[in-house]
C-alpha cells in the first residue's frame, strides 16, 4: 500500500468543557444538600425533644421524676412472661413504658404502683395507646390468682434481679419497688418517679408522663 494510500483522518474525542464540569459538580453537591435538607426535617423533631430533655433537662420546678442523665438503654436481656414464654426486652421498644417493679406476692405498695400505673394510662385518653404499663416481678414468686384479672392490659415479665440490676437503679436509701420507671419509645430509660399515698404523686406522674407524650407527638405513633 502506498503511503498516500493510508487514511490520514483520525477520531478525536474532545476534551470535557471547564464548563460542564463545574454544572455537573454543582448539581451534585445540590443533590447532597437537598437530601442533608430532608433528612434534618425529618429528624429534627426527635432531635428537638432529646435535646429539651438531655441538654437542656428540666428543672425541678418542671418535673416531677428524676431525669436519668445519661439515659440507660435497654440491655439485651431476656425475660418470662408468666405462662413461662421468653421475651427479649429489646421487643418492648417503639413504646413508652411505664414500670413498677415488685416481687410475686405484691404487698400494698406494689398494688398501689399497678393500680397507678393503669389509671394513668387510662387517663391520658387518645394516647393511651402509646403508652404500655409494665411489672416486672424480680424475686420470682406466682403472681397471686386474684390480682390476675386486673392485669389483662398490663405487660408482666419475670427477671432475676441480677438482670435487672443492668438497667434499672433506685434512688440512694430506696428500693426498686419504690419506685416507678419511665422508658422511652427507643428503648431509654429517662425518668424515675418516687411515689406515696396520696394523690398528689399521681397527679404529677400524669403530668410528666402527659408531657413527654406531647414533645415527642411528632415522631412516636402508637403500637409497635
């Protein structure tokens, strides 16, 4: 073949243009922002009630309970339910709990803390269902018979209280079953409640309880 026989034409592929470059790491750097943007409007209820109650923490003139700072996450642990069924703790998220603890035979307090804890629920009305009373019987004893049928509503598990050391604590010179325990939809542990006979302890309870159901009404629906 003769040399004016070759072909003398080549493909040349151009170069990006500056141009184009810069649009295309515009838009992405939009795109990013844009997602940044939905993702902190989504989040910023929850971010918003979390920061209300572990930074800037009511005072003592706002809130009954005792804020748990920092808040204690529910141990994966398990529990019994008393037809002996096991129950992972962490299947007790994505509602609030309210918790009275006691042994099995349940003396006057620990009624009063069931009867409480039922009342409470009921009275928050259209939010009830957002909320799960919870007794946890640490000293492994039969439930009497004839508290049964007031329990139909209630969660009732069975744990060694070397388990439930792990989560939840009395206040200095009390008792577990002095108490009552709130824990949030996530599984934390954020207030304790010391409780007495009378009906102002109640009424403030609720309130707290009521509270805390309105900061986080954006975010937590009811059932799991």
């Amino acid at each position: 073949m003769k040399l004016e026989q070759l072909p003398t034409e080549l493909t040349v592929h151009s170069a990006p243009n500056p141009k184009d470059v810069l649009t295309d790491a515009k838009q992405t750097k939009y795109g990013r922002l844009k997602m940044l943007a939905i993702w902190l409007v989504c989040a910023a209820p929850v971010i918003a009630s979390y920061f209300t109650f572990y930074v800037i923490k009511p005072s003592a003139t706002t809130s009954y309970g005792d804020i748990i700072n920092p808040a204690k996450m529910i141990p994966q642990l398990s529990a019994m339910t008393l037809d002996m069924k096991p129950v992972e703790l962490p299947d007790l998220k994505r509602q609030w709990l309210l918790i009275s603890v006691a042994g099995g035979e349940c003396n006057a307090v620990c009624e009063r803390h069931l009867f409480l804890q039922r009342q409470i629920r009921e009275s928050l009305g259209k939010d009830k269902d957002r909320l799960d009373w919870v007794w946890i019987v640490n000293d492994g004893a039969k439930v009497k018979e004839a508290l049964k049928p007031a329990l139909q509503t209630a969660t009732v598990l069975q744990m060694s209280p070397t388990d439930l050391s792990q989560w939840l604590q009395a206040a200095p010179s009390k008792q577990l079953s002095d108490h009552l325990y709130l824990v949030d939809p996530m599984g934390n542990w954020m207030m304790r409640f010391n409780t007495s006979t009378d009906n102002e302890s109640a009424k403030k309870i609720k309130k707290d309880v009521e509270r805390v159901l309105r900061a986080s009404a954006s975010w937590d629906k009811a059932g799991r």
